[in-house]
C-alpha cells in the first residue's frame, strides 16, 4: 500500500482519538520501524491492518466500522489534496463509473508501483449503482467509506449496501443509491 494511506490513517486518528492513543495504537501494533511512514514510500498492506486492529482495541469500535470511517475520511483529504481531479464532475456516480481512468490513471502516474483497487460500476437508473470491488486486500468496508464520501463531497447523500461479497472479500458487489439531500 502507498504510504500516503498510511500517513492519512496515522493523521485520522490523532485527529479523532488523539496522540495518545495514536502513540498507544501505533505501540501495539508492532510494527517493524515503529508507525514512521512517509507519503511516497511502499509498505505492506498487513501493517495497516495491525493498525486498524489495534486501534479496534482501544476505541472499542469493530475494524470494518473503522475501515470505513477511515475511508470517508480519506476521501475528503484526497478530494482536497487533488481538487483538480474533481473539478469537471458534479455527480458522485459519473466520478464512480469513471474513477479507473479519472482517478486511477493519476495515481499511477505519481505512484507506477501503485496497485489500488479496481472498480467497475453500471448504472441501474438515474439513482442507482451497482459497483464491483476487487482487490486482493479485501478492504470493502474502506472501499463503502471512500464511496459514501464521495458522495457528501458532491453533496448527494448515498446509501451503500453489499449486495454479495466472496468469502475473503477480495470481491465485493455494492448497490449504491442516492438518497433524498
């Protein structure tokens, strides 16, 4: 995983939870160089489930209800990191149906060693989405925060539901609806 998710995870929750428990969270977590992370760097994707476990310890919340805290939050600090990215859409859906060659294009020009999730999405009608997951990190829960603040950052509401997932959830299918604003 890019060190920027790491680094963002780090930010949250020192925003959410303070630096005490982040120092707490990050102490046992064991991780190999201490939780320093830089945003360019590469790291292995169970550290960051180390994290996310650990901090399910001390905030008393499940992991999947982090992970998708986590990616809400995330996709805030994206969106406000690249506003370029974003400024010719006004509609979450034409961002999701689009994100491999909008989004993740980009990605792989900063980051050619990135390997994100892939996304595949159809329009049910005008205010549904069916959207395909697919990653060997089996992270749908961050993948329903990213969408569901993809959605308030367009200021449309969305409700997302798992509609099937694979036993490992490296395949998860999601409806997404928008919901009255």
């Amino acid at each position: 995983m890019k060190g920027v998710v790491f680094t963002e995870l780090i930010e949250m929750i020192e925003a959410k939870w303070g630096l005490t428990t982040a120092q707490k969270v990050l102490d046992d977590a064991a991780l190999p160089h201490d939780g320093v992370y830089t945003s360019i760097g590469t790291c292995p994707h169970g550290e960051a489930v180390s994290i996310v476990q650990s901090l399910s310890k001390h905030s008393g919340m499940a992991v999947a209800d982090l992970l998708e805290a986590f990616g809400y939050y995330l996709f805030g600090r994206l969106a406000a990191g690249f506003p370029k990215l974003l400024s010719n859409i006004s509609d979450p859906f034409d961002l999701l149906l689009n994100i491999e060659k909008l989004i993740h294009v980009e990605v792989k020009k900063l980051y050619p060693d990135a390997r994100p999730p892939m996304f595949h999405g159809r329009l049910l009608d005008s205010g549904s989405l069916e959207m395909v997951y697919q990653s060997n990190r089996g992270m749908g829960s961050l993948a329903i925060g990213l969408m569901k603040g993809c959605g308030d950052y367009f200021k449309q509401p969305l409700n997302v539901a798992i509609k099937e997932s694979n036993p490992d959830g490296t395949i998860v299918t999601f409806i997404l609806e928008k919901q009255p604003c």
